[in-house]
C-alpha cells in the first residue's frame, strides 16, 4: 500500500512537537524524516570547536560509527568546514557542493563513508545557542537510489518546525538542569523550607519540609493538608509577609517560609512555640521558580 507522505509529514511535526518536552521521542522523529526524504541513516549533531557531539542519544546508525566520525573522521570531513560556514536553516547536499568526482576520489568517503554502508549526505544547521551548532544529518544507504526532488522539497518544508523543536528542546534541556540544581540546593539545607502564597497554600516543600510535616502533623501552625497557618504576633513577621505578597495577592509575590530554632529551643523543632518565626522576602529565587512553572 502506497505511502501518503502528507501523512508522514503531520505525523513529523506532531512527533517533533512532541520531543522538545520527551527526548526519547527524537527517534522516531528521524525514523519518519528518513523515510519521508528518502534516507536510510540520520543523526542530531552538537557542534562545539570541531568537536562533534550527539544533542541526543537519538541516532538511526550503530553508535561505533558516530563514534570513529567524532574521534578519527571528523578531522578529514570536507563538508565540515562548508557546514559551519552555512547560515541556520540552509541546506547542504554533498552531491551539490563537492560533486560526484570529488566524492568517487575522496579519502573520507572511501575509508569512512562506504565501509560504513554510507553514501550521500544532506545536512542543515538547525540552530546556534551560546556558540555551539546544532545539526540535523541524513545518509543514504550504499545501494539506496538518490533521494528524488520532491522529497527535498518536503524536507524544506519541515525546516522551519525543526529550527523551533530544536530552541525549544535546548531551552527545555536548561531549565531541567535547572531544576535539579534548585532542588538539590533546597534539599540539601539544614532547615525545611516552604514556598507559600499569602494565604498560607504550599506552593513548594523542600524534601526536609515535607519529613518534618509528616512526622509533626499537629503542629499549631499547620493548618493541615497543603496550608500553614501565617497567623502571628510578630510585626516582623507579618511587615516581612505583606512585603512579600503585596495588596494580598499571591500572584504578586511569594514567600518562603523558615522556622528556625533560637539558642533556647530544640533545633531539630523549627515549630515549637519558643522558635523564632522568620519570613525572608526570596524574590529573586521566587521569580526564577514562578518562571520554571510558567515555562514547563
């Protein structure tokens, strides 16, 4: 039954939409691309100085290949230097840019490219962020026939989607290792922490936070489930608490909440009622968080 490459081409943009927030989706991104341009081989490319590295684990060849590109071949590729010089989003194809005669004598592609059951390239340079490249490759097979006209045309088409997915996928990328660092910091503190809005709702509970609720769930201040109780006599506590959440509204601002135990307490009992209540205005830290949840 024939196949309909329209079809091919909605299901590539979906899977690609798709992979900026899955990773393990790039696969069956390139599988459909390889199809839909007529290709048998593809692989993401991280491009830093020279040094090729894969954006991902998503690679439609053996990865001792890649492998002897990046330690050994990399360094006689004669399309290397002709890609890094290509604006974002233009296409190479080596047949056009080196020519048939060029390719039949060239060293790379003979001791690389067909041992390796590689023939023709198309590659495009999908981004650049912070100096390092980010390229889309596809191979032909040695005894596949040459990709015809329409199906580059089709690639074309899908370019602009791909030059977004890949932005997105890099921002996305950051703001995970992002997230992993905040959390390890706010875990890793002596104190529990609390991110709460003006009417006392959790919004974010480090790991020691939430230990210590469990194991003291009739603490005079938590009001039970997701809410600590802010009430209190302290001025300084409240003036720091309407500094945080002005006019009341929590989406104006957040606070994070520490109980710390003063020399007379128990320190290992931030809610007892001899502790020091201390509301620390954490705007900088609460804005980055209010960015994080507003982007994934």
């Amino acid at each position: 039954m024939a196949i309909d490459p329209e079809l091919i081409y909605i299901e590539i943009l979906e899977t690609v939409l798709m992979a900026t927030l899955d990773p393990d989706l790039w696969k069956s991104a390139l599988q459909k691309l390889a199809l839909l341009t007529g290709h048998q081989y593809a692989a993401f490319l991280f491009y830093d100085k020279g040094n090729a590295h894969l954006l991902t684990d998503s690679f439609l060849l053996e990865e001792k290949i890649f492998t002897a590109y990046r330690d050994v071949f990399l360094a006689i590729d004669p399309a290397e230097k002709i890609l890094t010089a290509l604006p974002v989003g233009q296409i190479y194809r080596d047949r056009e840019y080196l020519g048939d005669k060029f390719i039949a004598g060239s060293v790379y592609y003979n001791e690389f490219h067909h041992p390796n059951d590689l023939n023709n390239l198309t590659s495009v340079k999908l981004c650049t962020i912070n100096g390092y490249a980010t390229y889309l490759s596809l191979m032909t097979a040695n005894t596949a026939a040459y990709p015809q006209p329409v199906q580059f045309e089709l690639f074309r088409r899908l370019i602009p989607a791909l030059k977004t997915a890949c932005q997105l996928h890099a921002r996305f990328e950051q703001l995970r290792d992002t997230i992993k660092y905040q959390s390890a910091v706010m875990d890793n503190g002596i104190y529990p922490v609390w991110l709460v809005d003006h009417g006392g709702k959790i919004l974010y509970a480090s790991a020691h936070a939430e230990r210590y609720l469990r194991a003291n769930a009739r603490l005079s201040w938590y009001s039970g489930g997701d809410t600590l109780c802010l009430d209190t006599d302290s001025k300084k506590l409240k003036r720091a608490i309407e500094q945080a959440t002005p006019d009341g509204r929590a989406a104006e601002g957040r606070a994070v909440l520490y109980r710390r135990a003063s020399a007379e307490t128990d320190p290992r009992d931030p809610g007892s009622p001899s502790c020091r209540g201390r509301l620390r205005d954490y705007s900088r830290a609460v804005s980055h968080r209010q960015r994080l949840d507003g982007a994934v």
